[in-house]
C-alpha cells in the first residue's frame, strides 16, 4: 500500500530545453552504414544498468538507460521506468552529448500543472501514472540529433517492508529490444546479518537465469547480479526481440538474534521489532462481500472460489460469519460461530449458493458485521484473548441507502471505535478507491485492489494469509519522555506473522549514552513486554582539531595517513599502523541486570612483536620475551588451583595456577587460557609498582 502522504504523480520538469532546440551536433552527411544489432527505428540502446543499494532495508536505485540516434535524422528517444507505489523519485537527469539537464520533482498538483505547461510549451517533462498492481510509471521523451548521445538516470528510494517473512526488492524490467549492456546490481548491507538471498525472473527459465545470475552472501553483506548476455537476452535463437519483459524480485531476511533492534545513525534512530515463535493469537473475522448485480460473472467466482479456499484454511479456535450486500444485507448466521468443520462445512455450502443482485449498501453490510464483532465481545462469546476483524469486498461504489461516502465513514469510525481494524478490497477500477482506503486507514487497516484477471482470486487468498495469523494485538512501543522526538507511528493494532513493525524517531539530546525502548502488546495465552537496551556510546576520532564521531552500533571503516580505524558493530574497535602493530579494543558486554559488573573495554595487541623493543607501560613491558622459571609446585589453599614459585627478574614469588579469558577470536565468549596469577598487585613482576602506571584521566 502507498504511503498516504507522498505523491503518486511526480514531474520530472527539464526546464531548461525545448523539444526542437537541444544541442546537436554539427551537420555532417551520413554515409551508408550497417547498424548495429539492437537498432530499433534507427536508435540504438547499448547499455541499461539497475544499480540497488540496500542499508538496513532502505533501497537506493539508480536507473541509468544510454542510447544513441544511429539514424540519418533526428528521432524521439523515449525513456519509461516502472516503479513500486511505494518509492519516491529522488532525482532525474538528462544528459545529451556530455552536458547534463538536471530535473526538478515536485509534490502531485504541482507536478501535474507543471507538467501540462511545459508540454503546451514544447518543453520535455516526465510525468510518474499507475502502471498495473504495483507499480507506477515515469515516462519521458526527448528529441535526439542524428549520432548524439543521451543518457537517462532515474534515481528513487523506497522502505522495503517485510512480507510473509521476507523483504522484497521489486523491480521491472522491460528494455524493449537488446541491449549490448545489461546488468541488475544489487548490494545489501544489514547490520543484523542476513540469513536468506533469493532472485527469480518472471520472464526467463531456472536454466537460463542460472547462467545468467549470481548471488552471494556472507555476514552482514549480500550481492545479487544480473547479466545477460544479448544471446541471453533473445526470445528465440534466431530472434532480435528480447525476452526480457517481466518481474526481477529479490528477496532476504535477517538474523534475528533478539526480536527488536535498534540502529541510531547521527542523532536519528530507527527501531525494527518482528518476535517469532509466539502463539497465534485466535480471531473473529466477519467477511463482508458485495454481491451486487456489477459482480455477475467471473468477479463472482472467483470471490467464492477465495472463500471456499479461505475457509478450509481457518484454525478451529477461530470465530467467524459471512454478510452479503446488495440492495439489501443478508447474514449467514445471526452471530459469530466457532470454525469447527462442521460450521466450515455448513459456510462452505451458504458460500457456493451466493449469487449476484440488486445494488450497493456498503453502509449497512458494514455496520451489521461491526455490531455483530462488539456484540460478541460485550455477551463473551468469543475468547478474552482474542482479536476481532473486519475484511470487507465489494467492486463499486454506494448506490442505495446511506451512499455519501463521508457519511459512510463516520458511521464507521464511531462503530468500530478504535477497537479492531476494517480491511477492504476494491475489485476492478470501477470504485472509489480513495475512499476505500481513506477508510481503512482511519480505522488502523489498510486497503487493497484486486486486479480484474485470471488470478484474482489467488489475490484474495493471498491478501487473507497476510492477516491471518496474528501474534499480538494492541501494540505500542515507548521510549523514554522527553528524550524522543519527530516519533512515527508508535502504536500498532495487530502484529501479524511474517510482517515487522518499524518505527523512527530523532534523539533529543545526541550526546545521550543509553535509552531503553519497551514493545508492549497481548499475546494468545498472556501480555508480553520486549525490551531492547540502545547503548549509543560515542567513539571518537581526531584528526587535528577536526573530529568524527561513531558508536558502536556503527559498522564502518576510516583510512587516512597510513592509520586503519574498523569499527564492528557492538563487538570490537580494530587500529592499525600501515604494516605495523594493530590493536583491538574490544566492548566486554555483561548481563543488564548484574548487581555489580558493567560492559568494559578490554584493550588487546595483536601483533605485539612489531613493538619496539624500547616500548613499555603496564602491558608494554612484557611485549618482547623475558626470562621466568616455574617450579615448586604444590596444593594452595584452593585444592583446585595449585601454588608455585617463580623466579623472574631476580625476584623469588609466589604465584597461583587459574585461567582468563583471551577475547581476540572470540569477543562474546572468549576462549579459556590457563595462566599463572602473581599476587599483591603483581609486585616483583611490573617494573616499579603498580600506582605507577595510574594517571588521573586519559586525555
């Protein structure tokens, strides 16, 4: 679903050029030649690229398309991309034989009256229109000379959400005709660690994707590639058009160590919370379904064929009933009833029985399956813990009875109250959409439209599967008062399996060193807290009197003069000199709630031969090899850790048998090295005395 705010139709306006007044390049006849494979109507496009930056779900895309005019004359190059619903273009520009036209985007009505000015005047505009399911359209056009060059660069970005347990980058692909170049280039980077990558084209077979596709991941870092070669590309052996039209979607997931994480990068915060392995919260769902005379015909099997499959897919703690309107409503039950296989049986056969009639009370379809859900709650007829829904089909607009739409959803909103969220379905394009969805949103669901095709009823299905599972209901994520600000939607209905809920927000005061962010929310058997402790601490580097500042929940690395500073996100700070000694400092994280050990840093050097041998200090001192003799060993007062005499720089000491932990392979764990303890401060040992090696501060 679109984002209720950012704008659906967006102008790419290249103020600055007239369609019959680009640069061209001068006059000079055009022998005969022979064009290139891949010329189409004298232009050729010898190289598209799809470059995806993926961080932490956030994609990046950069869609660059090169062509030339090839022919005699000049000729209309025309550049379309399809794009999620959900992106927004950040920029576009034109580029015609080296020099660059940038593109201005605006918000809908602006664009659209921009738009309709710059081409009354001849200038060159793009304007972004729906495109189908999921996508919609950027579309631009511009005159070429004869032999110049143009080069098309989109650039958008979108919040990949989580869906049936994967995210999913979208992309369409549809050059038109052979490109020499082609290549999709994806690069994911989540702090979290990625545990699945999958590709699949719509458009070509497992085999030729194979050769064609590679996909690699390892830690936190995933690539995916794309490159068909122009043979590759063909729809036949012997043909010229290519068969590359359809869906590119790549999918992954993340390790989830714990349900929620937390990232903050300059002051800005970004909480993702998805728990698994909860018990399904049980339902009451009443399917609301238009059964007018405009649903006749295919619309109307194939809603009952998604309801004879949902139904077979409901769990029996669940509760549910049907309503069904057309000029009048009708129930197929007077309440809710458990979905035990002998009611799914008797569903089973109201629903094959539905037919098509009359006109369109939306309002009172609605309003008896409301009533009928608070009803149920109010009499306890349904499970304490469980959680009410509403998922409402209907392929028009209201017709008879209460038909003013805004009528309409007050009468709604004032029924529901807040209590559950209504879900509705707008078949075909002959509906109010906007007033669907309005609807939905205003009471915490969301509005879907199912296309008018073969598969609308796998659409159906495919929309229930996404509801059908939820895992907790009335959520709500809070953070500390008055430390928060610039908070996005904190409070949820439902969180639904496979789904994940996002929320951002801005640290009021930057140089805050912890901050704890609680998720609250029912489950099936009892209420459930998850808290995730967010540990910004700063690490900070100087370079003269210019600094940077990192966490560590930062993953990044900073080279300059020979020095190598790699942070890892909440595991470790490595420095090192060129070729000389590297140092790791690594953060020693306790259990929160010890009543007296705290996270530390432990300071390790990695390659401590490389030292000189004029280093010293507390650990410098014992960097190069020294002489030491262990003997004497006998039982200490601890019967498991014997005692020992050692002789070492001219001193006779007791010393005692015990094991520390080494963390420089092993940062959480650490590996268990066995050692021998010298007592009194380690006096005899260290040059001087301990206190020596105390100073007030560091810096």
């Amino acid at each position: 679903m679109a984002s209720a705010w950012w704008p659906c139709l967006i102008l790419a306006l290249l103020s600055g050029l007239a369609a019959s007044g680009f640069p061209r390049s001068p006059s000079r006849p055009l022998g005969k030649r022979s064009l290139p494979e891949g010329v189409v109507n004298g232009i050729e496009v010898y190289s598209t690229k799809i470059s995806c930056k993926v961080t932490s779900r956030f994609a990046h895309n950069v869609v660059t398309t090169r062509a030339v005019n090839r022919a005699d004359t000049a000729k209309e190059v025309s550049f379309d991309v399809e794009l999620p619903k959900t992106a927004f273009i950040t920029n576009f520009t034109l580029t015609i034989d080296g020099v660059t036209y940038p593109g201005n985007v605006k918000e809908k009505e602006v664009a659209k009256k921009q738009y309709e000015k710059a081409v009354s005047q001849g200038k060159t505009a793009g304007l972004v229109k729906a495109s189908g399911r999921k996508l919609e359209k950027f579309t631009v056009s511009v005159n070429v000379a004869a032999g110049s060059k143009v080069t098309f660069e989109l650039t958008y970005e979108e919040l990949l959400k989580r869906h049936k347990g994967k995210y999913e980058l979208y992309l369409k692909v549809q050059p038109k005709q052979l490109v020499k170049h082609f290549e999709i280039e994806a690069d994911i980077y989540e702090p979290q660690g990625i545990s699945t990558l999958d590709a699949e084209a719509s458009f070509i077979t497992n085999d030729l994707l194979g050769s064609a596709l590679s996909k690699s991941f390892s830690g936190k870092k995933g690539r995916v590639s794309f490159k068909p070669s122009m043979d590759q590309q063909r729809s036949c052996p012997t043909c010229t058009d290519s068969l590359l039209h359809g869906d590119f979607i790549i999918t992954y997931d993340v390790n989830r160590e714990s349900p929620a994480n937390v990232q903050i990068v300059n002051g800005y915060f970004v909480h993702f919370f998805a728990p698994q392995g909860l018990p399904v919260v049980p339902k009451s769902v009443v399917f609301v379904i238009d059964v007018s005379g405009s649903m006749h015909g295919r619309k109307m099997e194939q809603t009952k064929d998604a309801l004879l499959k949902i139904l077979d897919d409901m769990k029996e703690e669940d509760y549910l009933n049907i309503i069904l309107f057309s000029g009048d409503v009708t129930i197929w039950r007077d309440n809710l009833v458990q979905a035990t296989p002998e009611n799914i049986q008797e569903a089973r056969t109201f629903v094959k029985n539905i037919h098509d009639q009359g006109m369109t009370n939306i309002n009172d379809g609605l309003m008896r399956a409301i009533n009928m859900l608070n009803k149920a709650r109010e009499e306890h007829r349904v499970p304490e813990r469980s959680t009410s829904i509403v998922i409402m089909l209907t392929d028009g607009d209201a017709n008879v009875g209460e038909s003013r739409p805004e009528k309409i959803q007050e009468n709604v909103r004032n029924a529901i109250g807040g209590k559950f969220p209504l879900y509705n379905l707008g078949f075909g394009n002959n509906l109010n959409y906007n007033f669907l969805e309005s609807m939905a949103l205003e009471n915490q669901g969301l509005a879907r439209r199912i296309y008018e095709d073969s598969d609308a009823n796998l659409q159906l299905q495919g929309f229930y599967e996404e509801v059908a599972n939820p895992l907790l209901t009335g959520v709500e994520v809070e953070y500390p008062e008055n430390a928060i600000q610039d908070l996005t939607q904190n409070a949820y209905q439902h969180f639904y399996d496979g789904s994940e809920i996002v929320v951002a927000g801005r640290l009021l005061d930057e140089d805050m060193n912890n901050f704890k962010a609680d998720v609250k929310g029912h489950g099936a058997t009892n209420d459930l807290t998850f808290t995730e402790e967010v540990t910004p601490d700063k690490i900070i580097l100087w370079n003269g009197a210019a600094q940077s500042t990192f966490g560590w929940l930062d993953t990044v690395t900073v080279t300059q003069d020979g020095l190598s500073v790699t942070i890892n996100r909440k595991k470790n700070m490595v420095v090192s000199f060129g070729d000389g000694v590297t140092f790791v400092v690594v953060l020693h994280q306790v259990w929160k709630k010890h009543p007296v050990h705290q996270d530390f840093l432990g300071f390790y050097v990695v390659d401590s031969h490389r030292m000189s041998a004029q280093t010293h200090g507390l650990l410098g001192q014992f960097f190069h090899p020294f002489d030491f003799e262990v003997s004497d060993i006998h039982p200490g007062s601890d019967p498991t850790k014997p005692d020992a005499t050692m002789v070492v720089k001219n001193h006779r000491l007791t010393v005692t048998r015990g094991s520390q932990k080494d963390y420089r392979k092993d940062v959480s764990v650490g590996t268990k090295v066995a050692c021998w303890f010298v007592h009194n401060n380690g006096e005899g040992l260290i040059d001087g005395v301990h206190s020596d090696y105390i100073v007030p501060e560091l810096f």
